[in-house]
C-alpha cells in the first residue's frame, strides 16, 4: 500500500488509536482533519517538517496504526484451496456498435487464492505501513516492520524471509518501485513500547534470492528523540536519499554515488526535493536576488536518473510547485487549501491543463516520503483522486475524477464516510479499475465509466478478507492478480498480512 510511509512523532500522519477494521466511526470521535488540505505544514525544501495534525482515517500516504499483541512463533501461510475459487458470472454480454464494442461483467463472491497469517515472524505488533511490496517473476515480497518475506506469487508458499541489519530496528519507509530486482528499505532503531525511532539507515535486498547487498547510515537531526523521518526517492537504478541534514543520489546495486546532488541543484535555488516512481521529479523553490527585493520562484523538474540533469525544466510562481502528487501522469501543486493543481507534459514539461483549486473541495493527502500520493492515478486522460470532501460531518470519502486535457473534474463517486476507493496503478491499461471496501460490506473490485463515472462491479470477495486485513490494507496489480497487503494484525480471531484475489478481467 504506501503504500509509500512510518508514523514517527514528527510523521505528517501522527498515530493511530487501534479501532475495528472498517468500523463507521461517530462524528464525535471524527480525527481532526489537516486545515491545509495536505496532512502537514511545510516549512521549505529541505527542512523539518513541523508536527502535523491526523488526515481521515484510512487515507493518506502510510500511516502508522498501532496493533495490540505481540510476534509469536512462525507459523506456516494460510493457503485457500484454489479448486475451491467460484466465479460465479451471470451474465457477460458483448455489445457491438458503430462507437465500438461494450461489455457487461456480472460477478458473484470470488474466494481468495491464498493468504498469509500476520500471526507469524514480525507480525501482530505495533508496526509500520510502508509501500514496499515488489514482484518477480516468482515472487511477491512484502516489506514489514522486521524485514523482507517473499511469498510464491501462485501458492503462498514462503520463499525466503531477510530481516533487517542489526537488532532491534524497525522499517520506516520503502518504495514501491524495485527495477532491477532489488528493493531499497529504509530503517531505524524502534521506539520504546513498539513507537517509532529513529529512521536513518537504507538497505538494499536482492528479491530474486533475499540477500542483503548493502546498507548505509545517514545523518538525522534528531534533537528530542523524535524520530525524524527519512525521504526515498527511487526511480529506476537512482536512489535519491534526503534527511533534514543530507542529501544523496545512490546506485541501487551496490549503494556507490549516483551522482552529485549540490552540483545538480539549479543556480539560485534551495535543496529541492525529490519525488520517485516512473518519474524522478525535482521540485526546487528559487530566489534570484536578495531575501526581501529579489525575484521568487519555484520549478518543477524531469531528472534523468543515471546523470542526475534535467532533461525539462517548468518554472511556476513563488510556492506554486511544492508537491508532486503525481509523477506518471506528472500532477504538482501547492501546499494548502484553495490552491491550484498543475498537470504537465511528461515528454515536454509544458502546461497540460490546470486542475482549479482543488482543495477548495477536497483534501488531497500525500506524505514527504519521496514516493508519489499513493490514492492518486492516471488511466490515459483521467486522472483519479481518493479523497475526503471538505464539509459536512464525518469524512465523506469519495473518488474523483479529472480530465487531465482540460483539466475539468468529470465525475465523482457516492461519498459516505466508511467507504474506501484505492485506484489500482499499473494495471497495463487505461480501464478505471479501482478496489472497493465499505464497512460490514464485501470488498470488491469496480470498473468505473470515465464518461459518466457509471460503477461496475467486476468482482466480489468475502467480506472475512476485508475483517482479517488490519486498519491501513493496501491493494497491489500484478498480472491480473490483486495482493492485499498490511503489516499490523487485525483485530479477529484469524489476521491476514497478505491476501492473493483473483479477478474476473
């Protein structure tokens, strides 16, 4: 899920309280939303972030919850009998017309393929969500607290299972991105009572074998004890490091410099910060002269990730360009309420279409982390936004949808304050395909019209998978297979830290 992030106490998601899987929450117990419609204050690139307040329940980029219990002995995968999978369609009606063909999927209750108990090694604690899960050929790997597991992506069957280096450390951030068969994770000593400690050491993991390649320690302004958080920007080979003190580009093979991150930095401008997925997008805040006449600017940046240059440059009014919620479709904005949203060329860096003052209506959450919004994708023009809608009582989580063209919003979907919608990137195709939980309901997996936002359901799992999953489950496409992922137990009986579901498409 990201899943893209830790909650130490400086986190731009604070900490959860444990709560019921999927349990409507009254209004009076409502967590108070971010009044900058992003989760935290900012105060610059490349400092400190300041202690934020607690996005909606559910949303936001990775945020920690905390889970009562403790690790017990490993215990084998659940594996569901695959014989046992019912699709049960009713219907399937192809539709032939001068526009094209139309098709119609009617799907009934689809077991899971296997599942993964959390009751094993480094599960059922007080943990972190992360968005490291990576696939192989084989394999799917899911990064917890502890350390890397990979699991037969057809069986469940465990393949390997690497802990962190050293002991007594704690997983706080890992991108989802793992080119070359190699996942980066970030780590640091845990907190006292399973709290969040320090993040500020990286490592590097085959996921062919699980072999450590190499790790390395950064410097962390970490005053009070706080945890200050580390930011992971990984795009291909590259891997851009930033804490409040340091700055890095690292080679994901064997942890040598990239490149040099000062002499990549534009004249004029301050650290910038780094943003990874299919893109490396630098944002830079700029001064052209002195603090009080000079000209200010901020710019938004493509960075080749072998030489570290900028193949585009985009230049933006002062504050414009300070966030990238996007970086495949390229999507930047502004941090707080009423600002504007950016959409800009991936080949070319000009002005695709501005998304006017989104946040007037909606809270768009991300997390300085260096991976992209994780509720945020685009499928061909539509770009697709899990969110909150401002006012009203409760949260009011919805999904919207924006024409990335004209940068007009086309649809939304029936907001209700139990509901869920996470877009599933990296599908290979520009169907809305997007996973669906609500509260004492079945999860589902909906295709959305990109017309008229007409949902249809293409199929539906137990409502046990969504019980056993703990507060904070993430959806992951690999190969017309979604994996379910988190890494705190839930509060059943039987807890899952992983699920395979199969889908009807």
């Amino acid at each position: 899920m990201s899943t893209n992030g830790p909650v130490p106490g400086t986190n731009p998601y604070g900490q959860q309280p444990p709560m019921p899987p999927q349990a409507p929450v009254p209004p009076q117990q409502q967590p108070p939303m971010p009044p900058q419609g992003y989760g935290y204050p900012q105060q610059g690139y490349g400092y400190q972030q300041q202690q934020p307040v607690t996005p909606p329940q559910g949303y936001g980029h990775g945020y920690q919850q905390q889970f009562p219990g403790a690790p017990v002995p490993a215990a084998p995968p659940r594996k569901k009998n695959t014989g046992l999978i019912v699709l049960l369609v009713v219907a399937l009606v192809v539709l032939g017309g001068a526009g094209g063909g139309a098709w119609y999927l009617l799907a009934g209750s689809t077991e899971p393929l296997w599942s993964v108990s959390s009751k094993t090694e480094w599960g059922g604690s007080s943990e972190q969500e992360v968005d490291g899960t990576w696939f192989t050929d084989k394999a799917v790997v899911q990064t917890l607290a502890g350390g890397v597991k990979a699991y037969d992506r057809a069986t469940g069957k465990k393949l390997w299972a690497t802990p962190l280096p050293g002991a007594g450390n704690q997983a706080c951030v890992a991108p989802s991105g793992s080119d070359g068969g190699i996942g980066i994770v970030a780590y640091g000593a845990s907190g006292v009572g399973g709290a969040h400690g320090k993040c500020d050491h990286v490592a590097a993991f085959d996921l062919g074998t699980g072999k450590e390649l190499w790790h390395k320690r950064f410097k962390v302004k970490d005053e009070f004890g706080s945890g200050t958080k580390l930011a992971l920007a990984r795009t291909g080979e590259a891997v851009v490091v930033r804490t409040d003190l340091e700055q890095v580009a690292l080679k994901a093979s064997d942890g040598s410099t990239a490149w040099d991150v000062k002499k990549a930095a534009p004249k004029g401008c301050y650290p910038g910060t780094y943003t990874g997925g299919r893109n490396l997008i630098r944002l830079n805040a700029c001064d052209g002269g002195d603090a009080f006449s000079g000209e200010k600017w901020s710019e938004a940046s493509l960075i080749d990730p072998a030489t570290g240059k900028a193949r585009w440059t985009k230049r933006f009014g002062e504050d414009e360009a300070e966030i990238v919620l996007s970086s495949s479709p390229i999507v930047i904005s502004a941090v707080g309420q009423g600002v504007d949203v950016f959409a800009l060329d991936e080949k070319s860096g000009e002005l695709r279409s501005k998304l006017p003052k989104i946040t007037e209506k909606y809270y768009a959450l991300t997390d300085d982390n260096g991976s992209p919004m994780r509720q945020a994708a685009g499928f061909g023009n539509i770009f697709l936004l899990g969110t909150s809608e401002r006012g009203g009582e409760g949260e009011s989580r919805t999904l919207v949808a924006y024409d990335l063209d004209t940068g007009k919003e086309l649809w939304k979907a029936p907001a209700a304050d139990a509901i869920q919608y996470m877009p599933l990137r990296e599908t290979g195709g520009e169907r809305l395909l997007v996973y669906v939980t609500e509260a004492t309901k079945q999860p589902k997996l909906v295709e959305f019209d990109p017309k008229n936002g007409a949902m249809t359901t293409v199929a539906e799992y137990p409502e046990e998978v969504d019980k056993n999953l703990g507060v904070g489950a993430w959806p992951f496409w690999h190969k017309d297979t979604i994996y379910v992922t988190t890494v705190g137990a839930s509060m059943s009986d039987t807890s899952y830290s992983l699920v395979a579901l199969p889908t009807a498409t």
